[in-house]
C-alpha cells in the first residue's frame, strides 16, 4: 500500500509536472496527500520496546525479589534452594502476568476503553455545556445580586456607618 501510494504520488508529480500545474491537478495533489495525513494521523504506531512512555507504573509495580525476599546476615538458607527461589518467583511472576494478560487483557482493553469514551462522552456533551450554562445563568444573577446590594444595602450600611461614627469607645482600667 505505502509503495502504491508513493508510486501514485510519483505519477502524479510527473502528471503535474507535464500538464504545468493545472489547477484541478493541484486540488487533486493536495486532496491525496490530505487524505494521507488523516489516515497516517488515525493509525498509531505501537512501540513494543518502550511500553511505559509517559512512566505512569514507575514506582507503582516494579517487584523484584529482592525487594519481597530478603535473608540477613547470619540467616541464610542454602544456595541451591536460594538460587530456585529466586527463579520460582521471576519465573512464576512473569508467566503468571503473561497468562493473565492474554486471557483478560483484551476484555479489560473493551472495558476501560468504553468507560474512557463514556467519560469523554459525558464530559463533552453535558458536562462542560452544564457548566457553561450555569457560568452565564450566575453572571446573570451575580448583576442582579451587585444591583440590590448596591441599591439597598449600600445606602443602608452608609447611614449606619455615618451614626456610629461619632460613637466613642474608652477604656478605663480599674485597678
């Protein structure tokens, strides 16, 4: 597919180059390699090397032996029994998760997912409209609040400022 492409977008450059730059042949040109862009742009190349780009699970899962199975000083078992645990539990780890991501790796994909494009949904479609309405319906009301405060209250603490202005406070200590 990607030889066929090159290939028509070769052609298309001899075509263009030959007719001398028609105007349909330009559209076309950039209608294709329109075309391209959205297709590469929907396709995501997966790297299987680096499974973690964004580090999400960097403290959270990495469990080594050694930091589950530990013998101090003076209280060692033998080698060889040392030795099997040790591959015991990488072994068993490792194709314990290998069996459990082959048989629930893909329902759990489907599960999280549609809950991720339920919580997209929600969020695009009521969430943040709700929220935008409620932001204009509270400016509305937050004029109408300033308006009353301004018209009754304001007067109101004016005159109550300008008769306890005059009030005097002194304190005397008796001893």
């Amino acid at each position: 597919a990607v030889v066929g492409e090159l290939e028509s977008s070769r052609s298309w450059t001899i075509l263009k180059e030959l007719s001398g730059n028609t105007p349909n042949m330009d559209i076309e040109l950039n209608h294709n390699e329109d075309q391209k862009f959205r297709r590469d742009s929907r396709t995501k190349e997966i790297d299987l090397i680096n499974r973690d780009p964004a580090q999400i699970n960097k403290d959270v899962v990495k469990v080594e032996f050694e930091d589950v199975i530990a013998e101090p000083y003076g209280t060692h078992s033998l080698d060889g029994v040392w030795k099997a645990s040790y591959t015991t539990f990488t072994v068993s780890k490792y194709w314990c998760y290998r069996v459990l991501t082959a048989l629930l790796g893909i329902p759990l994909s489907l599960l999280w997912g549609v809950l991720f494009a339920l919580l997209s949904f929600c969020h695009i479609w009521a969430v943040v409209p709700c929220t935008k309405s409620c932001t204009i319906e509270f400016q509305c009301l937050g004029q109408i609040y300033s308006l009353v405060v301004h018209t009754f209250f304001d007067p109101l603490f004016e005159a109550l400022g300008k008769i306890f202005s005059r009030v005097k406070v002194a304190l005397h200590k008796e001893v």
